[in-house]
C-alpha cells in the first residue's frame, strides 16, 4: 500500500510586521525555504512533480501564482509545476493535505507543500480595494443578514460562550510568550530554521520576553468596547514561509532519505461563519474517529493561537492533557504569518515529535469562513 511521509521540513524564523524581511518580496523567502529543503536534504529538483502553496491575501507582490514563481524564483527546473491554494489560515496546512492525497493516489511520488505570507508587503485585506468588489455576495449576506462577519468579534463570542475571562486569556497569552522563549533559548527551533541571508533575523522575531500580566492588561479591547480580546491575545502579523517534502516511504529509500513522520489522517470541518474560529473542534473530532485514535493518544498538539479563546475552548470541549498544547508556544508569541501558518506550524510538530520521540501529534487550525483543518501524523 502507498504512504505519504514528510523526509524533511523547514521554515524560516518568523518576522514581526516592518521587521527583518520588510524588504524581501514574498516570491524570494517563498523561493529560500524551497532551496533550504533542496540543501538540507540534496534532492534533485527535478524529480519534484508539484509545489502546492498556500496564500491568503493573492493580489500584488502574491498574486499570479506564488507557488510557481517561487519555483522559477528557486532556479528550479521550469519543468517543476506549482500552484497556489486559499484556504484562509489553514491555506499551507490544506497544501500539505493536497500533496499527501496525491501522493497516496499515486498523483506524485513526490511533492512540496508549504505556504508564504509576507503581511508587511501585502497588508491583510490587500484584495478588498473599492474597485475590485466586494466578496460576500448577496444572497450570503441574506443569509446572515444583521450579524457581522468578523474574525475578532468572533473571538469575543467563543470568549463569551465558554465563561473564557480576560485574566484566562491574558495567562494563557503570557505563557505563550514564555513556552516560545524557553524553545528558542533551549535550541528547539535550531534544527527547523533556515535564516534568510542579509535579513540578520536568526530566530522568531514576535517573542516578547518583557511582558506581563500587568502590561498585557493595560491594553485597550481592539474589537468591543467592554470586550475581552486585544492585541496582546491575538496572533501577532508576521512575516514567514515553510516547506515541507512529502512522498512515499518506498520513493523516500530510494533517495536515500530517511521519513520523519508519516501522515496517518487527515480531516476537514466547517461550522458557523459568524464565530467563526470554532471549527477546530470538530475537525479534531472527525481526525481522531478517523484515526481510531484517542485524544490522550496524541503526545503534542499545535492548535493555531489565532486568538486566545480558540485553543482554550478547544481544550475545555476535548479535554486533552493542557501539557500537550502548543508546548512551544504559538502565534501569540511567535506571529501568524497567515497562508504561511499551516507549514510553520506542522515544521514546528514535525521536529518536536522526532526530537522528543512522540509517536503522534495532531495540527488544527482555524480558518475563515468557519472553517479548520486537522492532521493526525505518526513519528517513524
């Protein structure tokens, strides 16, 4: 029977909004993490048979394909194809499901799925000018007609329906910043990075080792007067990019590459569009029946800090172990470079469970729309 592994996966160090990659176009770090996996591993290009890249905001510096300029951008064969996919947050996660679901159908022997964003250079909400349309068309603005779509506002909700207070919030917060100081002090990241030259950024940029309670509560709500969520529990705007290399074990021994994890299931959900940020529950749900697995089966857990509330309900409607969530941090800390997310994040899931012997961890994120992906994957 076929399988789909990932023999290596990397990313860059993630930058702060206006920091160490302001000046580097989202074609040329998209074009540095293809390159890191090709030096890291010594694959030959060409044997590539698709990149499939995640993006959100695909217009100016990102539009017209990303994942095949990045390719030519690379100085990869021309024969190498690439593609772009938006699944809002989730985008370089559902790239990863693409690349494993072509691999496992005998589509590719080998694909790279991975994801940029450059929010610095292309501002979220880049494609919403007044010329170009609005892209909620009428009969779904019906649908929900009086009820605004709007990802902190749902945040506020997910607070609110799960009794979640600001203080709960704010700790959780603090102890993302501390959890990603104490990976990259420990040299957790070290084996997943690929410094950008000239950039002078050697590890993640957001990590804020000065705040506190006191700080994070001095800060205004962003989104509702009386509300709960501001920027110190939101996921910081960044800047990265992430790969990862992905085929069968049988073409992986016949490179002469050693698989680190292997993709053991995938799944989908969706669920109301007005929260928003709450599909991570059942996609999770789908992944472990899938799985026949169990939540204390799965030794490490990254769920998207998109806003605080989100992993925290997530683990009061799982009961997972809360040791086993976002042990290294997450976007709070360390940034939320969107269609980039999905590959950082599983690059951080793939090292921790291979340098900690975890046999499975599991990747859930959520997603615009009211959407998320989960991903179970298997240590080999």
């Amino acid at each position: 029977m076929r399988d789909a592994v990932i023999v290596d996966a990397v990313r860059t160090p993630v930058g702060r909004r206006n920091g160490a990659y302001a000046d580097v176009h989202p074609v040329d770090l998209s074009a540095h993490v293809l390159n890191a996996l090709v030096e890291r591993t010594g694959i030959d290009p060409a044997v590539v048979e698709d990149v499939i890249w995640g993006t959100v905001s695909q217009v100016g510096e990102q539009a017209l394909n990303v994942g095949r300029n990045a390719v030519l951008g690379a100085g990869w064969p021309e024969s190498v194809p690439g593609t772009t996919v938006d699944r809002q947050c989730g985008s370089s996660q559902q790239a990863v499901h693409f690349a494993a679901a072509g691999v496992l159908s005998g589509q590719y022997d080998v694909a790279v799925a991975g994801g940029v964003e450059v929010m610095t250079r292309v501002p979220m909400g880049s494609s919403l000018g007044k010329d170009v349309g609005f892209p909620f068309g009428p009969k779904m603005l019906a649908r929900y007609v009086g009820q605004q779509i709007n990802q902190g506002l749902g945040a506020e909700m997910i607070a609110e329906k799960w009794g979640l207070s600001r203080q709960q919030l704010d700790e959780f917060s603090l102890e993302s910043h501390e959890k990603a100081a104490a990976a990259i002090d420990s040299g957790a990241f070290a084996g997943q990075y690929a410094p950008v030259p000239g950039t002078g950024l050697e590890v993640d940029e957001g990590v804020r080792r000065d705040t506190s309670l006191e700080k994070l509560g001095s800060l205004k709500p962003a989104f509702k007067e009386d509300g709960v969520i501001h920027a110190g529990n939101s996921s910081q705007i960044s800047d990265g990019s992430g790969a990862l290399l992905v085929m069968t074990s049988e073409k992986a021994r016949s490179l002469g590459l050693k698989p680190l994890v292997r993709l053991h299931t995938f799944a989908l959900a969706a669920d109301d569009p007005v929260i928003m940020l709450t599909a991570p529950i059942p996609a999770t749900a789908k992944a472990l029946a899938r799985s026949g697995l169990t939540i204390d089966e799965i030794g490490a857990v990254e769920v998207n800090e998109a806003f605080a509330p989100v992993p925290l309900a997530w683990l009061a409607e799982t009961r997972a172990d809360a040791k086993t969530l976002n042990p290294l941090g997450g976007a709070i800390a360390i940034g939320h470079p969107l269609g980039g997310s999905g590959a950082v994040l599983m690059t951080r899931l793939v090292h921790h469970m291979v340098d900690n012997g975890i046999r499975y961890g599991l990747q859930t994120m959520c997603e615009g729309g009211g959407m998320a992906n989960a991903t179970i994957l298997e240590l080999l």
